[in-house]
C-alpha cells in the first residue's frame, strides 16, 4: 500500500476481480435481504475504495474476500489471477475450513486484532455491510435473536480493527447504534423475531 499513482494494470486487476468474484458467487443469495451475494461484495468493495489512498490491492481483495469460504476457489487460483499480494489477504480475512462456531468467532476476534491494515480494512466494511443487511431487513427477515447474537460478535471484530479506517468504524458505529435501536423497539413491542 503507498501513495503511488493508480495504473490501468490497477483497474483492470480490480475490474477482473469483480467479474471472477460474481462467477463465482453467481447462484448465492444473502441471508437476510434475499438479493444477490453480488450486492455484498460490492458493498464491501465499494467501502474499501473509499478509504485514502486508494489500495487497488484492498479493492481487488474485497471483492474477492469471500471466495475461498463461500464457493469452490482455491487460493492457488487466486494466486494464478491475481497474484501474491491479493491471495494473501483474502486467505488472511478467510476463516479456516471446518472451523465452526464459538470457536470460529473468537479465532476471527484474536487474528483480526494482530492482523494488518489491509486485513483489518476489510474486516470493518465486511461488518458494515452485514449489520446493514440485519438493520435493513424487512420485518418477515428481520431475526431479534441472531441479529443481536451477530452484533455482539461485529462489536468486538470491529474493536480490534479500531484506527484502521475511523470514516468506516464511523459507519459501523451509527448502524450497529441503529440496529441496537430496532432490536430493542422489537423487544419492546413483540415485533421482533
């Protein structure tokens, strides 16, 4: 990452990414919306290339950062396409085969926090982008429950991301605060599931 200027290698790394990543994610729908895997990664995408500098190394690998959990990639295909620097850090922000749960969530916490920028980056517009989706999920989506279950475990990945992107921990701040809102409204009132 520096401050060097952005060349058409950049952008065209970055455009193939896009279009390997939506091959790839092609028939998967998110969870709680029930649009388009599409629109998550480029959420995150967007996110990161809306950090200064931009970090062509960041956007490629957020729009790649779920490809070795979520579909049949391998990374030594991510290392043939998009080399090194981009299969290092979306194999850094992927969870490890087989790995479920409780353990799964404090692994994410403890690596995130000695983990680098790059990594951290994409870990905070990865939660952005998923609170979001729990936030605006319509009330037959909306789920109280893991809901608050995902925005307790977001609140400490993000915590130990903290001074990687203070524009983005701000975002995450205000729809974690709004999505506690709505969990607590639903409680309140029964609404909620």
């Amino acid at each position: 990452m520096s401050d060097r200027k952005i060349t058409p290698r950049d952008v065209r790394q970055i455009s193939e990414a896009a279009l390997f990543s939506a091959h790839a994610h092609k028939n998967q729908m998110r969870e709680d919306m029930g649009d388009p895997y599409l629109v998550h990664l480029s959420e995150v995408a967007a996110m990161c290339a809306n950090i200064e500098p931009l970090d062509p190394v960041l956007v490629a690998a957020a729009w790649l950062h779920d490809t070795l959990e979520y579909t049949d990639t391998d990374e030594s295909a991510l290392r043939e396409h998009f080399g090194e620097a981009v299969a290092d850090l979306v194999a850094d922000v992927s969870d490890p085969p087989g790995l479920k749960g409780k353990a799964r969530r404090q692994r994410q916490v403890d690596h995130t926090a000695n983990a680098g920028i790059r990594t951290k980056r994409i870990k905070l517009a990865d939660r952005t982008s998923n609170i979001e989706e729990v936030l605006n999920a319509p009330d037959d989506r909306f789920r109280a429950k893991s809901g608050a279950r995902y925005l307790k475990w977001s609140r400490r990945v993000v915590d130990v991301c903290r001074g990687a992107a203070p524009t983005l921990e701000a975002r995450f701040d205000k729809s974690a605060t709004r999505l506690q809102a709505r969990l607590d409204d639903g409680a309140d009132t029964g609404k909620a599931r």
